[in-house]
C-alpha cells in the first residue's frame, strides 16, 4: 500500500538512539534540552519561549489551560481541525464555537473567524491546513484588535512561514507534533511556543506534576543538599518528553531541508501531472511571500465522484483520506450550523498521498490511478 503519510528512519536515528541506550539515562535529560534549543532555532525564537511534551495533543490541553480558559468561554476554531483542538476547549468547560473555512484552502478566513466571534469569545485557535499559512497575518491582528488569544495549530506546518516569519509565532501560543504521521517525527511527541516567556516556564512545570524544579539522577550534582526534595505548585500531568524520543526528533529536524526537497519535488509532480484533468482542482498556488511545508497534497472533484475515486485507488494499492473530518458534525460538540465552504469541501476533497518516502515509481502509480479511475467514473 501506498501510504498518505510515512515518515523516513535510518541509520542516523538508530545511531541516536543507541548514544542515548548506552548513556544509562533515557529519561528527560541532555538531548530534550538539545531538541528545544534546535526547534527553537529552527522557528527564530530564544529557548525560553519553547518547552517540549509528549505530544502536540498535550500542548493543545496545555495552552488551554495557560491561557485560564474555562466555563462562560468561547473560542473559535475551525471546523477542519483535529480533535484534539475542541477536545481541549471542552474539557476546560470553555466552549468550541466552529467557523467556516475557505473551499479551496480550507483554512478559516479573517471573515470566518469574525462571523463565529460572540461576546464571549476570548480565544481562537486556527489550524494551518496542510501547511498552508493561510491568513494568518491578518488573523493575528484581528485577535490582537479585538483583545482576544490567539493559539495556531501548526502541527501541519513545520515549515510554513508568511515572509520569513514562522507560523505558530503570530499568536500567544503555537503547537506543533512530531507523531508518526509529521514530516520530521519523534515517533511522538509535540512542541510549544508562548510569546510570554513566563507562560512557557510555566508550561513546562504544568508538564511535570507542577513541580517547581526538576533535577534527574544525571543532574543531582548540581543541585542542593537534599535534591530529592520537592515542592508542588499545581496539581499536574506528566507529560514530558524523554531523552530517546528527542534523540529521534533531533536527528530529523536536521534531515528536515531534504525532507522539504522531496516534498516540494512531489508537490511539482502531481501538479505538472495532473493538470488539465476534466473536474480535478489541484491545490491553489501559494500567496506571494507564503511558504508551505507541503504536508498535503489534496485534490478535489465532483462530490458524487469523490468516495467511489477513493475505493478505486484503494483498490490499486492507493491509500487516501479526507483530513479532517467536520467538527462541527460531531454530535458530542453540540454545534450543527450550517457552514457551507466546509461542507463543500468535506464532499469534495481528497488529500494524496505526500511524503518523503514516495519513489518516482510510486508517484507515477498514483497519477496513473487516479487518471483511470476519473476517466471511468466520469462516463
């Protein structure tokens, strides 16, 4: 099968993992320290501003909580967002309120957002859909016009910035993941960026069960008399992350340009091959000044084409998807407006598969399926 998403592990990780094996200390330590510094650099922020989890789910959960959301709350957020996002608002007693989103980028617009504001809203929380920066420039000022939090999903977007500015540093907090399915993975884990300095220490002390200093058995040297001695400021999770899967997630951020490399020469090659096709829409280009980190590549075409396209590829060893199903059809968030360029799009897209790891024999598998497939169904 053909993967929608794949990451691509070598040598250079295992050797990472075997360094780490034979320090005696796989816990949180040395190389996690070493993995925020480079993320930190890799997004043009001081170390300060960044503390590592164990998975961007958690981040999500955090920001919630840093930002004091709860019971009497709105915030905003797409309909076309993972789970975890409206998870975490509901969970804090806050309420999910969900905007439309553009049909052909599926990323909310500055109007989107500003039709879901209410009285109430104090946050929103945007998703950069498959690494598409969207507007979020504009977003950014919105929130920051009308006092409210802006929180960016950039889970998609490791690599997207809007002129030389990364995305998940417009707003007062930016998450990203480095689960299985990302371009530069850690197996798991997840990343979280606070404008204030002081609400990231306080992220990462949320991180560890509240504890005000942390001292591993490596570290107990440098410490008081009495390391083992603690003190708690809140009743936390532990949700750190650890030496073995930060050793992973460093060697990927270095391989993370290659990566970029293939992806973009992937991009190139399904829209040199698939263009001109009768009732297929390729992604639209990127704006002027907007880079992508190339985590999608959707389609779309007729809605009653759609699913029978995707068993035709499936059926040929072609996996695809449609990411991320509508939030707001989901009965447990008690929300089912109507929000039509969403629901345009859950009907009509398809995201291929894009990743590293694909071989040109791969690709022209994929262009030659979905070719045939279209051709036959459009009889």
């Amino acid at each position: 099968m053909i993967n929608v998403f794949q990451p691509m592990l070598g040598e250079a990780e295992l050797a990472a993992v075997k360094e780490v094996f034979e320090s005696n200390w796989i816990g949180k330590g040395r190389r996690v320290e070493q993995f925020e510094q480079a993320f930190a650099e890799h997004i043009g922020v001081g170390t300060e501003h960044v503390t590592s989890v164990n998975s961007c789910t958690e981040a999500t959960f955090l920001a919630v909580q840093l930002l004091g959301l709860g019971p009497g709350d709105d915030v905003v957020l797409p309909t076309v967002s993972f789970v975890s996002a409206a998870n975490a608002i509901a969970a804090h007693g806050a309420r999910p309120v969900f905007c439309d989103v553009a049909e052909r980028t599926l990323n909310p617009t500055v109007a989107d957002i500003e039709a879901a504001l209410t009285p109430a809203t104090k946050a929103v929380l945007v998703l950069h859909f498959g690494g598409y920066p969207g507007e979020i420039a504009a977003i950014a000022e919105l929130c920051r016009r009308r006092g409210i939090h802006l929180i960016e999903d950039a889970a998609n977007a490791i690599a997207s910035r809007v002129d030389g500015r990364a995305c998940g540093t417009f707003g007062d907090i930016g998450l990203w993941s480095f689960d299985h399915g990302k371009i530069a993975v850690a197996v798991d884990g997840g990343m979280l960026y606070a404008r204030d300095a002081e609400l990231a220490e306080r992220a990462a002390k949320l991180a560890y069960l509240g504890l005000e200093h942390f001292t591993g058995f490596s570290q107990a040297e440098k410490s008081a008399n009495r390391w083992w001695e603690i003190e708690v400021s809140s009743f936390s999770r532990r949700s750190i992350m650890n030496d073995v899967l930060a050793a992973i997630g460093g060697v990927q951020l270095g391989r993370l340009p290659d990566f970029l490399r293939r992806r973009r020469f992937v991009v190139d090659y399904y829209d040199r091959e698939l263009a001109g096709i009768d009732g297929l829409e390729l992604p639209p280009p990127l704006p002027a000044g907007h880079e992508g980190s190339h985590y999608f590549y959707w389609v779309q075409l007729p809605a009653e084409l759609r699913d029978a396209v995707a068993r035709d590829l499936y059926e040929r060893g072609v996996y695809t998807t449609f990411r991320y199903p509508l939030l707001h059809k989901v009965a447990i968030y008690g929300a089912d407006r109507p929000l039509p360029g969403a629901e345009q799009a859950a009907a009509r897209t398809l995201c291929l598969p894009l990743h590293q790891a694909l071989s040109d024999t791969d690709l022209k598998t994929v262009v030659t399926a979905l070719r045939e497939s279209i051709a036959r169904r459009s009889r």
